[in-house]
C-alpha cells in the first residue's frame, strides 16, 4: 500500500461497545448519544454550547445562515475569507446568497490581517478564518479586527481539533465555531461536525434548523415510559443536519485519545522538522506561533518542484497531498483572480506529508529522506 496521507485510528472494541450499547436500547438516531457527545466535547473545550451535526459542511452552512438572519444581513452582502481552504468554505456563504471576498494568506497559510483590513468595506458583515493544519496564524489579530470593526467572527476549525493558544482551546471569542470529525480528521468518525456558537439563543436555533425545522426533536419528544408525542410545530424551514447515536459512539471514544494522539502527530512533526533542518535552502517546513499547540493535522512543506516532487515521491510509494487548491482557481470563484498574490504563488508550491497515528519513525525518516533527494533548490 505504501505510505498513505492519511490512516484514521479507531479502538475498535470501544467503539464497538458504545455501538452496542445504541442497538441494544434501540436508539441510533438524533439523542442519547449525541447529547452525551456534545456534554463531554463542552466539557473538553470550555465552550459553552454544542451541537452534533452529520458534517462541518452542514455546521458552516448553519453559521452562515444564522448569523444572517438573526443579524438582518442582506443579500450580496460579504464575508471576508480565505482562499486556501477546502470549498465547504467558501461554499457556505454562497449558500446564503452573500459575497466571498479574499483576502490573502502569510506564512502560517492563514488569513493576513494587513490584507483583511483591505478588503473592508461597508458590506463586510463577517470573517472567516480556517486554522489551517491546526495552526492558529494570527487568529488573535483577526479577533481584534472582528471587535473593532464590528463583525462577526466565525471560525471554521476543521481541522483545530486540540489546537490550544497559550494553554486554552481556541475560539472562546469567535461568535461560531465550528469542528470536523470526517473521517481522517484528528477525532475521526465516518463523517460529523460539532457547531458551537458564543449565544445560546443561536445555538436553541440551530438544533431547530438541523431537524428541518421542527421544535422538538424526536429525542426529546420520546418519555421514559416510552411513549412518543407526535404533537410539534415548525418554526423554521430547516434541514437534515443533525447526528446521529451511532457515529457520536465513536466520537465518544475518539475523544478521550484526542490530546493523547495529538501527542504523537507532535513528535511526528518533529521528527519531520529534524530531518529538514539542514535543508532550507529547497524545504521550507511552514511554521507554528509562539504559543500556539498545533493538533497538527496536517504537516505541510513548501517546495521550488512541488509537482515533479509529488511524481518522485509516488514512484517511491509515497502518497502526499496538497492542501489546497487556491479557490480563486476554481470557476465558481475566479470573480477574485489576481486578488491575492501570495495565495497564488504558494498554492503551487506546497504539498501535505503523510501524518497519522500508523506512522513510525522509520516511516518519517524515509519520507523526508526521499523529499530532500528530489526536492530542488
């Protein structure tokens, strides 16, 4: 198989025991579970809402449309973001019939603050920043520009499962928040989300909004004795994103190894960065803040040949990735082009190496021994 991108984790037998337990009580869907995970991922984070949902996607889709309605946003309104991201993104404001406005990214491959001071102008009602890798760039900043200009802040951090700054989870002061547990995520499920959003009443909104409007949910509907009230109204014209017991079983699990794992991909990352000391005139490994405790998802190079390297090293049995393509690039998006030269420049040059808990040294040391023979300078 040779050495992957990605390999997700599982305890197998603990999750199995969770499972068990939802077809034993014959409850797999919305509740049980899903309350116990969003209990214990509030209790991790010290945030102090969370809801389950089947995917981020659908959690930046809910940020979004929340945030506009309860903020009487209008249409062709805009949310400053970032290029370099996964589209669900970007996506998202679209969904809302509001505009994406770029702004460029710094050496961290997070949003510039200099750059988002830019783009501001009276329709700018948001910022989207993506902690990207787990990397908290200059989120402080952002958060700064945010308060002082008015604007919500919603962070989409997909990949910041664990992250910490200066000893906390990050996000306290974003008015959203928003977790992927997809599949090769640090707390990896088959696909699901954690939305958490600063006001309670938003958050009230949003467990309506994920179950198609509807203001009681099947769970809360359903007493001890069994019986099932089939009597509810519909408040919202909502959707089908919330969880379910059965992968939240797995997030349970998950999330008691997550600091532990998070652990290992920090010595990975560093076995990584011992390899490439000597060679920064041709790799340069892109950099972590003072302060800021990676969950490291994602361990990412910049390179002069990343394409040609890319060959080199699947010929070797390697399997990199690259994180990501510059959404300018994309048709839906290229409205933007030539707006951000940095993200343009450094989309081509980078390249994500394998980082998973299968990983072993010996793994680490062949990897970053076949990058510096084929890397150029």
């Amino acid at each position: 198989m040779g050495i992957q991108l990605f390999v997700p984790t599982f305890r197998v037998e603990e999750c199995l025991n969770e499972i068990r337990e939802c077809l034993e009580k014959g409850w797999t869907g919305l509740g049980f579970k899903t309350v116990e995970f969003e209990n214990k991922w509030k209790e991790y984070t010290g945030h102090e809402n969370a809801h389950f949902l089947n995917s981020a996607t659908a959690g930046l889709h809910l940020a979004v449309n929340i945030l506009k309605e309860q903020s009487g946003w209008l249409d062709n309104d805009e949310i400053i973001t970032t290029p370099l991201t996964f589209v669900s993104t970007n996506h998202a404001i679209l969904y809302e019939n509001l505009k994406p406005i770029f702004a460029d990214i710094d050496e961290y491959l997070c949003l510039n603050p200099a750059d988002v001071i830019k783009k501001i102008t009276s329709k700018t009602k948001a910022i989207m920043f993506v902690g990207m890798g787990g990397n908290v760039g200059r989120y402080e900043e952002i958060a700064q520009i945010c308060k002082e200009n008015d604007l919500k802040l919603i962070l989409d951090a997909a990949h910041m499962s664990g992250t910490r700054y200066a000893g906390d989870i990050v996000g306290k002061e974003a008015d959203v928040v928003i977790y992927s547990f997809q599949a090769v995520k640090n707390l990896p499920t088959a696909d699901s989300g954690m939305i958490c959003f600063k006001n309670k009443e938003y958050d009230d909104i949003a467990r309506k909004y994920s179950w198609l409007g509807i203001n009681k949910d099947t769970y809360s509907r359903s007493g001890n004795k069994g019986n099932y009230k089939w009597e509810y109204d519909v408040d919202y014209l909502g959707y089908k994103y919330h969880g379910n017991s059965i992968i939240a079983s797995l997030g349970l699990v998950q999330l008691k190894y997550l600091d532990q794992d998070n652990a290992y991909r920090k010595q990975i990352a560093t076995w990584y960065n011992d390899n490439f000391r000597e060679y920064t005139d041709k790799i340069k490994v892109v950099p972590i803040p003072d302060k800021c405790e990676s969950s490291h998802h994602l361990y990412i190079i910049e390179v002069n040949n990343r394409d040609e390297l890319l060959e080199k090293l699947n010929e070797n049995e390697i399997y990199p990735g690259v994180h990501y393509k510059n959404n300018i690039e994309y048709s839906l998006y290229n409205y933007a082009k030539d707006t951000c030269p940095s993200t343009d420049r450094i989309s081509h040059r980078i390249l994500s190496l394998p980082m998973h808990m299968k990983l072993a040294k010996a793994d680490v040391d062949y990897v970053a021994e076949t990058v510096i023979r084929y890397a150029k300078q």
